[in-house]
C-alpha cells in the first residue's frame, strides 16, 4: 500500500512530465477550485490563492512551482491516477 509521501513524487513526475519545473495557472486554475482563470488572478492580486503564484522572466503569465502544485494537489486527496484522467483540450500519454 502507498503512502501519502509515496504518492507526491509520482503526481509531481507526471506533472514535470507535462509542463516542466513550472505550471501556468493558466492550466492550473481548475486544480485549485476556482470558478475561472480570472477569479484566480483576482485572488492573486489579493493575496488568497491556496499556493504561491509567480511571474518568469521573459515569460507571459503566471506560474507555480510544480513541486508545490504537487504537494498541494496530494494534500488535497488527489492521487495520481485522478490527475491522469483525461481534460478537455489536453490529450494525456498512458
């Protein structure tokens, strides 16, 4: 049986795997229980998302570490096999 701790590095592997050291929120946003991408910029501006958002430099958008995203995807309950579900618009390799 997996542990929880277990768990974390195979969802942050799948996740490196798709969008490399850093996720944009804007394939995050729904992950993390918001109602749009621009709700979670409002709640960036204000300080209440649930993991820290960050810009890059020479990059557009927002970002979140992936090691984070994982973490707090786990402690969500998310198990790696639910992240691996398909998403509409993102085809996801076996």
């Amino acid at each position: 049986m997996q542990t929880a701790q277990t768990d974390i590095p195979a969802l942050e592997r799948n996740l490196v795997r798709h969008y490399g050291p850093y996720v944009p929120v804007a394939v995050a946003w729904r992950w993390l229980s918001f109602s749009s991408l621009e709700a979670a910029r409002c709640a960036w501006r204000r300080g209440k998302t649930p993991v820290p958002f960050m810009r890059l430099r020479h990059r557009r958008g927002l970002f979140i570490k992936t090691h984070v995203l994982a973490q707090w995807l786990q402690a969500q309950g998310l198990t790696c096999m639910q992240f691996l579900a398909p998403h509409p618009g993102k085809e996801v390799a076996p």
